[in-house]
C-alpha cells in the first residue's frame, strides 16, 4: 500500500500546500482509498487507483490580485430561463450519479486526458474525406496544427509548471456546453493561438473533458461558472502565506479564469495580461533560483577544489613519505653495503694473513728432489716467486698466491704458453665468508689472528683435490700471470 510519506511528498511538491494541508489531503486520500477497496473497486496499492484517488494538489484559487473575464452572452428568453429552472433537479441528480460514477471509476488520470486529446482531434481536425482509407484519414489528421496538449495528469502538469517555473493554461472542455465547439474550432486552431500556445519556454498547455474523472476534478477545484473555461495558473506571491506552516512567501494560484466564448484575438490580450501581471514573480524566482544554483554550484566547485588540493597534499605527503622510505632504505643498504665491505677487506686480510704462516718451506734444491720454480706476476707488476714440488698439489700454488698482500679478490691463473688457464682452488678451501670475524669482534676494526693451519700433505690425496704440478703440466720453471677478474 502507498505510504501516507509518499502522498505528502507529492502533494507538497505539485502545489506548495503547508504541511498541515498537505497531511490533512493525504488523510482523505488514505480515507477514500479505505472506501474504494472496501467496495471492492481495485486494490488501492495499484498505481492507476492510487493517482485517481490521490486528491489534486491545493492551489490558491481566489488570489488577491487575480484577473477576471467573463465573455457578455445574450440574454435568453424568458421561457429558456423557465426551462432551465424546471429542470435543474434533474440536471442535479444527474450530476450526482455522474459525481458517484467517477467517484467509483478506476480509469487511469491519464487515460483521461489521452482520451481527451485523441476525442478532440477526431472531432475537430477530422472532415469529410469521401471514401478514403481510415489510414489515409490518420495521416491528414496528424499533420493538421493541434494545440500543444500536455500530455499528463493535472497534478503532473502542476508540478512541471511550479519546478520550470512556467505559467499552466487550463482548458475545462464541456461537451454540452452550446458553444464549446465553435471555442474549439474558431478560437483553439486559430493559427495566431496555436502561435501563443506554442511557446513552450513560458506556458504549458492542459486540457480535460469535466465529464470524465479527472477533469471533474479539476472543475471542482476551479469552480468554473461557465464554458468555456481557461484558467492561468502560476506562482503568486502573498505575505499571507508566509504565515502558514510552509513558510514560503509564493504559492501556485488561479492567477487569472477567462470564461465564455473569446475570439483568439481577445483570449490572447486576455492570457498576455494575466501573465505579464504575474511575470514580475516568475522573473524574481527565476533570479533567486539562478542565484541559488550559482551558490550550490560554487560551493560544489569550492568542495571538488578543496577535495583534489587535498588529494593533491595527500599524493604529495605519500610522496614525501615514500621518497623519505626509499632514502632511507638506501642509507640502510649503503650503510649495509660498506660494512660489509669493510668485514670482507678484513677478512681476506685474515686469510692472507692466515695463510702466509701455514705455507710450508720450500723444498730442497738437492739433486734427488724433483722441484720447479715457477714466477708469479701480480696485475700490480710486482712478482714473486717460489720453489714447489712437482708432487705436490697446484693447490699450493693458490694459497702462495692468496698470501700475497697485493693479491686480487678473484683471481685467474694463466701460463705464459701455451697460454691457458690453471685451475688450481680447492674444492675444500673455505669461502671468504668464513674468515669474517666472530660475534665478539664483529664490530671492531682489529684484526683478530687466525691460528695457522697445520697441512702436513701437499700431495693431492682424492679426486676433489687438484693435480700435482707434474700433471698440471707445471713441471719447468716457467711465469704465470695472475688475471684479475674484477677489472
């Protein structure tokens, strides 16, 4: 079922009602609609029954400053006067069993004004086409001028009237009325009134037959002496209003009821003198709404500012942080770096060291002994050299060369010719990483000794060792070059 919160939003929002109007309209809508579902007329939650009996919103019908114009009629007989009198109770019971009837109805508000429009072309824009073809009919029908009908309830009208700020005509259409069709030929399809009408940027045009639901329920509302009927409504400004609950100081009244036959010329000056009575209202509503959009628009582009330069401080303290982070971590890995730098240099100081007491002595020169000396040159230039056994290991010559204080981290042996590489490490021979100091003097700069190694075979004794010199093809005093491998 719809919420009594959706009617008042609705009516507030169609007509500028007070609050307490607008909640005492949506109690009689809920009462009507109680009435309409116990008779078993549809469920008041369908969308059709709930428009048909949510009552039209209020408007200000008799403003101080409306304007008034009743077309002069001729005066009728002395016995059409008498006729009517005789037949009034009949004309008021017949309008009650038609006010029950649409009371009753359940045809959409809209279907209404539809029916209205499409009822309207074919009476007045269709003639007499001889044998044409109902689709040939159609055609011309619809290229013939019609007035710009809206096509939508009253309440919808209304509301599109009050939020673009534009003047709503209303035609009431009585189809026993002796001169509704002499209005609607003459005066509605004139072309200098279709011209009028059909400046949409300052009107909206409405119109519903009174015998159907909703234009019966405008006509209660207007309160229409006679037909035709135009009505103008728009916003007006009172003090008065202001005293109500709403508070606001305009409200959407009857600005100005033209009733009776007018010619397009006088319905014209009569519809320009009404709205340009009232433009000076639209005018000011207009500037106050262009002023509020303007304030809601610059502080939404104040807030979107305000929103990217913090965003923009935001991305830059990020920034700020994450260089700061970056510079530390690299402090941190330069720091890291050099230490480590400095704890490598110390230890390949200690295995140098290490290994310039654990070479043995040079063997004999005697007759028997099977020697060679071989001449090292360090990338420095400087030179050295020494007497190894050829039965020894070439691992020997790796750990001569390691104890040289000029030796190079990594090094190559390379004979002098044919030129080639001797491979001469240990497989066995501790990585540089184990001569670091220990936990103790890890953070000191002084050297600690390393004990001697005690080697008393320089015989290769497994297949992980390297070969003896003799195999190595070292067995002639001959110059190695030591290569460099960092340059």
């Amino acid at each position: 079922m719809a919420s009594a919160r959706e009617d008042l939003q609705e009516i507030t929002s169609s007509g500028g009602e007070s609050q307490l109007d607008a909640r005492q309209l949506s109690a009689l809508a809920h009462f009507k609609r109680a009435v309409h579902n116990f008779m078993g007329y549809g469920d008041p939650s369908d969308q059709r029954v709930r428009r048909r009996n949510l009552p039209p919103p209020m408007i200000d019908v008799s403003p101080q400053n409306q304007y008034i114009y009743y077309a002069p009629r001729d005066q009728f007989p002395w016995y059409i006067q008498l006729s009517s009198f005789m037949f009034a109770p009949l004309r008021f019971a017949c309008n009650l069993f038609c006010d029950l009837f649409q009371y009753l109805s359940i045809a959409d508000s809209a279907d209404d004004v539809r029916n209205f429009i499409e009822g309207f072309k074919k009476r007045y824009l269709s003639a007499d086409h001889g044998g044409q073809d109902e689709s040939d009919v159609d055609a011309v029908m619809r290229s013939l001028p019609l007035p710009p009908f809206y096509n939508g309830t009253y309440s919808e009208a209304l509301r599109e009237a009050k939020q673009s700020l534009r003047f709503l005509i209303i035609y009431l259409h009585g189809d026993s009325h002796e001169d509704t069709d002499a209005f609607c030929r003459d005066t509605l399809l004139d072309p200098i009134l279709l011209d009028f009408l059909n400046n949409t940027e300052q009107l909206l045009f409405w119109g519903c037959n009174v015998n159907s639901a909703e234009g019966y329920r405008v006509s209660q509302i207007l309160r229409e002496n006679t037909y035709p009927f135009i009505g103008v409504v728009g916003l007006s400004s009172n003090p008065a209003y202001s005293q109500t609950s709403f508070g606001s100081p305009t409200r959407m009244a009857l600005l100005g009821r033209i009733e009776g036959l007018t010619s397009a010329p006088v319905l014209i000056q009569h519809l320009t003198n009404i709205m340009n009575g009232h433009q000076g209202v639209l005018v000011t509503e207009r500037a106050e709404r262009a002023e509020r959009e303007l304030s809601m628009r610059l502080r939404q582009e104040q807030d979107e500012a305000f929103a990217a330069s913090l965003a923009r401080d935001r991305a830059k303290a990020a920034e700020r942080a994450a260089h700061a982070e970056a510079e530390a971590r690299l402090a941190q890995e330069t720091a890291e770096t050099q230490r480590r730098e400095r704890l490598l240099s110390r230890a390949r100081l200690r295995r140098q060291r290490r290994w310039a007491v654990s070479l043995p002595a040079e063997p004999s020169t005697s007759a028997s002994a099977e020697v060679v000396r071989l001449s090292i040159k360090l990338p420095n230039g400087r030179r050295a050299q020494r007497l190894f056994s050829v039965k020894d290991s070439v691992k020997l010559l790796y750990y001569f060369i390691i104890s040289q204080e000029d030796a190079p981290k990594h090094f190559a042996v390379e004979s002098n010719y044919p030129k080639r590489i001797i491979e001469c490490r240990p497989e066995v021979e501790s990585d540089i990483e184990e001569y670091i100091p220990n936990g103790e003097n890890y953070g000191s700069d002084s050297i600690d000794e390393i004990p001697p190694r005690q080697v008393d075979d320089w015989e290769p004794n497994s297949p992980a060792d390297p070969p003896s010199f003799k195999d190595a093809g070292l067995a002639n005093p001959e110059m190695l070059f030591i290569l460099d491998m960092d340059s």
